[in-house]
C-alpha cells in the first residue's frame, strides 16, 4: 500500500547503519561513500566478490552478511555495468530490482545513489525512489493472516543518501504522484468483484475530487436519456446499475480543448449470454484494467498539477447472463445512431467504449483521444504480454505513444487499420456487427471503435495482454500491474502540457 513504504532523503555524510546498499560497476570500483564505510574492512569487497563470481553486470547483486569492522548489519552491493548512458528506465528499474533484493526481514534501508563515477542526480535518486515505490506494491488485504511463505514485509523505511536533498525531494514529488496513481489502478484492479462493481467503483472515481478534479457521476437513467443504448445493453443482464464517470481537470489554459481518455469498465465480465469457459473466469474482475488506468493516471495529473485540461471518461458495467441480458441477434441503437448487431455477447467491450467515445467527442470537442480496453484475447495471441496493441487514425499520436511507452516501459506495437479490414464488420441487418470473425480479432475491434469517433485525432490501447499481466519483474511483484498510468501521464507531459 502506498503509506507502507517510506522513502526519504538525506546527505551522503549521514551516518549509516541496518542494510546499506552500494552501487558497483563492472570494474568493481566502490564509490567514495561506501569505501569510507569500508575502511576498516580491508579487501572484503574484492574477497566476497570473487567467492561469489560477481562481476558487477546489471541486475547481479553481491550480498555480504554480517561484515567485521562494517557499520552496517548487511552489504548489498548492486552491479550496474560500466555505469555509462543510463536511461531514466533504467534509474528506475535499478531501484525496482533493489526493493525485490532487500531481506523480507530488512524494515530498514540505507542506499548510497551515487557510482564510482560521482553522485547521483536528484532526478536519478528521484528515479530510484520511484523504482522502490513501484516494486514494494502488494495487494494482500484480504488475508486475515500472513504466512511465512508470503513475499515482502508490511513497513519499510528506506532512506536513500544523495548529494542534493532538497533537489531530489522536490523531483521525487512528481514521482511519488504518479507512483500513487499506479497503486490506485493496482488495488482498483485487484479488488474483488462483489467489492468493486459499477457504482463502487464510480464511487471511488469520486475521491479524486479531494484532489480538484471535478467528477460527474451518471447512472441508468441519465445514461438512457443520452441515448447510449450500446453500454446499456451490456449492462442490462446485471442487478447492478451502470454507470459513466466523466473526471475533468483543468489545469491548462480556460478554454483550451482537452485531451480526452477513455476506459473500458467491464468489472466482471462473464461473456454474458455467450458464456465464457469456467477456467480462468476469476480473472474477468480485471477486465476494467483500462478504466483502472485512466483513474490511476487522472490521480497522477492532479496529484502533480499537470499544466493542462484533461478529461477521463470511464464506461463501468457488468456483462451477466441474467434473463434480461441482451443476445445473440439483437439490434441495438448506439448514442451516435449507428445500429449494431450482436454476433456475440462476450465481444462486449467495444459496445461500452462505442457510446463513451462519441459522448467524448461530441462534447467535449478534444484534441485527441485515447482509449484503453483490455478488449480481445487476440492481440495477446500477436503480442503476447509485452506490448499493448495501439491502433491509431493519426500519426502524430501514435507517435507520442511510442515514444510515450519506450520511455517508461509500457510499450506498444503499432497494427493497422484498413478498409480492407473495416468491411469485415459490415453486416446484412444493421449498420454494423460487434465482430469480425475469428481472423484479425484485435484489428476488427479496433475498426468498430473507429467508426464513433469521427475526425478526432484518437488511438485504441488493447491492454488485455498487459493491464493483466501475471509475469513478476523489476517494477511488479503482484497481478495486475497497474499497467497505462505511467505511459499516460508521460503522453500528456511530453505530448501535451505547456
């Protein structure tokens, strides 16, 4: 949780003690601080080093035990290579992999941010902290007791010595901004289904106003009088009510036009009348990770004060196969006014985004639009769990989210969009069908969305390989990674804010 890990900053003469960690390069050279901490102990570090085969390569890790003549209970020295043209990934992966090597039993830690080469920058020790912060998240709140066996510790203290404190605790403020949105997309995507269904989860939407975002909550019945007959539909087999969450913050200039971002909500997805297999359905109280994101990343903006209006919209529902539901062959009627024909029920997510996206476009008149949908098992097929798919009518944002996602590590591949692909959604009843056939899943579903979103420079994320990604890494011990917040907050602040 977020108040379980505190990080702090202090000077590089502070006094050490407990588990100290240092940062060695190739050439195990130690740093000044570290080897005035050594200094009584000799040639321990060359000693340890070649008993242990460690070299110094990015991601090793020597752990000395107990030194003699040593203020500092354990040593963990961590290897970064020749410690040259470092990215600010990797800073931050660095600290990432620290957290995932300190002892469970460690509720205290000292790291040293600087390399044989000379200190660390604040906004590389900012960098680190955000990599602990990332890394130490756990969502183990249901559990009424903790076994032995469990990963990780409760508390932690980790202070991280820096030769400029007030330069890296202004830097990390950002950071630990967008670090928080990160976790509220984790705990959102983490709870469990009959905690966290549609108004609920409106209902957390709403605590950003503590933040000053203006949150406007919408429910069945206003949602009809709009028209969205496409969210509703999915919507309709649940005792539960549906909702749309708009959340506006303004930061930028009055009057300018706002980027838009946009969540798909499926908070349990049971495919509905078209059921899904029983195996693995516990997962589907993740298929709101997109919407999980763009709260997560609306918390970073405001928590930081972006310079600039943005707008999130999230379409929250729940796809039951109650005798209500909708069915295979039924015509629905879209707020745009385009006719839909349901092919299958369990391609639901693109009904939801359909009416949000033409509600965002049509009155809020954005400059562009990104929306996230952990929307077809077929892009984990061409993509696996390391991109997410982007579909773009526009270039320019496509571009940004490259660059967006290379430079935090949410990445994503660009697929395309044709006409030779749109006709496969024609169909003989309605204006369109909710699938395409078994062929380019991914691709179809993007080209449904497109056709409410008009001229708007706009981009679809298909997150369903990485908002429910189980593969553990550096910056991730728990499922469901919070994956879109980062890459988010960076497409607005190096895309859009002034």
């Amino acid at each position: 949780m977020p108040d379980s890990l505190k990080i702090q900053f202090a000077s590089l003469s502070a006094e050490t003690e407990g588990v100290v960690v240092a940062l060695v390069g190739s050439d195990l050279a130690v740093p000044p601080r570290a080897a005035r901490l050594l200094d009584k102990a000799g040639d321990l570090v060359e000693r340890a080093a070649k008993a242990d085969g460690f070299k110094g390569k990015p991601a090793s890790f020597l752990d000395i035990l107990a030194p003699e003549k040593v203020a500092a209970t354990r040593l963990l020295f961590a290897g970064i290579g020749k410690g040259d043209g470092w990215s600010e990934l990797d800073v931050v992966k660095l600290g990432g992999a620290i957290c995932g090597r300190l002892p469970d039993a460690a509720t205290e830690a000292t790291i040293m941010a600087e390399t044989a080469a000379g200190p660390l920058s604040a906004d590389q020790a900012a960098d680190l902290a955000l990599g602990l912060r990332l890394r130490f998240y756990a969502f183990d709140r249901y559990k009424t007791k903790k076994k032995d066996s469990d990963e990780g510790v409760r508390k932690r203290t980790v202070t991280i010595l820096v030769s400029d404190e007030k330069g890296a605790r202004k830097a990390f403020k950002a950071r630990e901004a967008i670090a928080d949105g990160v976790d509220l997309a984790r705990d959102l995507v983490n709870e469990p289904p009959n905690v966290l269904f549609p108004t609920a989860f409106a209902k957390r939407a709403g605590e950003l106003e503590k933040l000053g975002v203006e949150v406007e909550i919408l429910g069945d019945k206003e949602l009809k009088k709009l028209g969205m007959g496409a969210l509703l539909a999915v919507g309709q087999g649940s005792a539960r009510e549906s909702h749309v969450v708009i959340m506006r913050w303004e930061g930028g200039k009055d009057g300018e036009a706002p980027v838009c971002l946009v969540g798909k909500g499926v908070c349990f997805d049971t495919g509905g009348i078209s059921l899904k297999p029983g195996e693995g359905m516990q997962d589907m109280k993740g298929d709101m990770g997109g919407a999980a994101a763009v709260v997560g990343a609306m918390h970073a903006l405001a928590a930081r004060k972006a310079r600039v209006n943005v707008v999130g919209l999230i379409g929250l529902v729940e796809n039951m196969p109650d005798g209500n539901a909708y069915r295979p062959g039924d015509i629905l009627t879209s707020m745009s006014g385009q006719t839909i024909e349901m092919i299958n029920t369990d391609a639901e997510g693109r009904l939801v985004l359909a009416d949000v996206l033409w509600y965002a476009k049509d009155r809020f008149k954005p400059k562009a639009m990104v929306n996230l949908a952990t929307l077809t098992g077929a892009i984990m097929v061409a993509l696996g769990q390391e991109h997410a798919g982007l579909f773009a009518n526009d270039d320019d944002l496509a571009g940004k989210l490259s660059a967006a996602g290379l430079a935090t590590g949410e990445k994503v591949w660009r697929m395309p969009l044709t006409a030779e692909y749109d006709k496969l959604i024609d169909s003989q009843f309605a204006d369109m069908k909710n699938t395409g056939g078994r062929h380019g899943g991914a691709i179809t579903a993007a080209q449904f969305l497109q056709r409410f979103v008009g001229d708007t420079p706009w981009a679809h994320l298909d997150v369903a390989g990485t908002a429910m990604n189980s593969i553990k890494g550096d910056l991730n011990r728990s499922w469901g990674g919070g994956w879109g917040v980062r890459l988010l907050d960076r497409l607005v602040a190096d895309g859009y804010e002034r």
